[in-house]
C-alpha cells in the first residue's frame, strides 16, 4: 500500500527528521501493510518521537501502528515488552512488533482505544483522581525478565549524575537533584518492591475504551509502585500552572484511595518532578520554569499536614 501524505505533513516530517526518514516512514507503511494485513490509514499530526496511525488490520481489527522515530530506543523497546507482559491488563495490548534496532526497525502493531478520549480532557478534577486510583490498584506485577529492563534507581541516579556533568549552567537544579537522589535512596530502604512501573501515567497516557480507561505509552522502567505517583501529581498541580490548593487536595485523596502514607506522596511528588525537570533541562538548560516548579516541589515536600 501506497499512503499519501498532504504537501503540509510531508513537509513537517521532512523539517523535523529530514528526506531520508520520510522515505522510510513511506517504505514501512508498505511492509508492514502487507506483513499484518494493514488498510484504512490514517495519520495522528503529533510531530513528536514517534510516528502514530490509526488502521484496520484484517487480523486484529482496529489497530496503532507506531513506527518509531531516532531517538529514544530504550523507550521504545521497553514499551513493547512491557505491553507484551501485560496483554491487556489495564493497557492497550500489543499486537506485533519488528525492533532491531542495530537495523533501525522500530514497529509495533498495538490496540486501539476507542473512542480514545484523553483523560486530559475530562473537565472534572475529581473523576481524572479516581480514575487515576481505580489503574493504579492492582496494577503492578513482577517482570518475567528483569535484564530488559532499567531500574527507576538508575533513573533517577543518572539524573544526578548528568547534572552534575552537564554543560549548561544546572548549578541550581544539580542540588535539586542531589537532594532528591538522597531522598529517594532513604526511603528505597522501605520502599524496594521490584514491579514493573509505567512511570509516565498522566492523563494523555490515559484513554477511554468502551466505557473504560486504558493505559498507553508505558516508560517500562522496574521499581517500587509508590514511585507511580509522582509524574501524576506534577501534571495535575504544576505542569501547566502552579496550584498550591490543588496539590494539597491530591494528597489528601490519594492517601486514602491508594493507602499511601502521605509523607511518601509528597516525597514521590518531589522526586519525579525533580528528576523529570533534568530530564529537560540537561538537554536545553534550565529556565525559570523549570526552577519554580522545583521550589514549589520542595516547599510541598516540607510541608507538614
């Protein structure tokens, strides 16, 4: 099969990854048209790291189809592999794959949600919280092969580490990160179940299906379930705007529907949001964006009830 791309979008793909990946973005719809019995394609416009399209395959029905950009090849693979773990269970499944990434084939053939409404886009702050509860009860299970996978501790030590040697003025947020390395490793002590963790579950990686809300996009990184939180409550409170109320309000909830201790929650909470902020800022230097959300994280972490 042959897919056409408007003039607009060709000329998008061809900026942001250059002649070479478009051509091959058009030969992998080709293939694997015929690999997996593939029709009715229709491109998702979210220039980001991958490529999404929506499809029917003549062997699973409604699919994904997600070719994967040049960058991000652990993501990538650990997605898969975790989607494969599961099956199902409170994810999209998995269908097919075909990663070799020496070879720089990155394909996979997953479930689609229908209608697929984005959690994000419920208006109602409450139900985006029980929603989030109801996934992460009972979500977590051991992986069958620890080797595959990265541990949140290597995340979160690695962070550290590449502020300390980056090359971009991260004075500030290499404290940040150092103080929330230190933190973390103290209540690893108790905290040290080894599950397999999403690590990004916010509500665009959260999506209605039949009535339903599924999961997708799954880091696919090993840990302890507490460490689930943080990412959640950094989008629902300081993300977009710094909400002091609101943050409060999530950890009241979140103490009682997952029986977290809520110290533990605010100390995840500062956690992810340090190590996610230099993710970001080890690459494109630090901002101050990046610096009030990580005084704001401190100032909730040290906050007493």
């Amino acid at each position: 099969m042959i897919y056409n791309f408007t003039e607009n979008q060709k000329n998008k793909i061809i900026e942001k990854w250059g002649n070479d990946f478009y051509s091959k973005i058009l030969r992998d719809i080709e293939i694997y048209s015929g690999k997996w019995g593939l029709s009715d394609f229709e491109f998702v416009e979210y220039y980001s790291i991958n490529f999404i399209f929506f499809c029917k395959s003549g062997l699973y029905g409604d699919c994904v189809l997600k070719i994967g950009g040049s960058i991000q090849d652990y993501e990538f693979v650990a997605e898969y592999n975790m989607l494969r773990e599961y099956n199902g269970r409170k994810f999209v499944k998995a269908y097919e794959g075909d990663i070799d990434i020496a070879n720089k084939k990155k394909v996979m053939l997953i479930e689609r949600c229908i209608p697929g409404k984005r959690l994000a886009e419920e208006k109602s702050f409450e139900k985006r919280l029980a929603v989030f509860s109801e996934l992460y009860n009972g979500l977590h299970i051991e992986p069958k092969n620890t080797g595959i996978y990265d541990s949140y501790e290597k995340w979160v030590c690695d962070a550290a580490e590449e502020c300390i040697n980056s090359q971009k003025d991260l004075k500030e947020m290499g404290v940040q990160m150092q103080k929330a390395k230190n933190i973390f490793l103290e209540i690893y002590k108790d905290y040290n179940k080894q599950m397999l963790l999403h690590i990004d579950i916010f509500g665009d990686n959260i999506v209605s299906d039949n009535g339903n809300y599924r999961l997708i996009d799954p880091k696919g990184v090993i840990g302890d379930p507490v460490f689930e939180t943080g990412q959640f409550i950094f989008n629902e409170c300081c993300e977009n705007s710094i909400e002091p109320e609101k943050a409060e309000i999530i950890f009241d909830y979140l103490e009682k529907s997952l029986n977290i201790p809520e110290k533990i929650l605010r100390y995840c909470f500062y956690i992810e949001t340090i190590r996610f902020i230099c993710y970001y800022t080890a690459k494109y230097g630090a901002e101050q964006f990046d610096i009030d959300r990580a005084n704001f994280a401190e100032a909730v972490m040290n906050k007493e009830k």
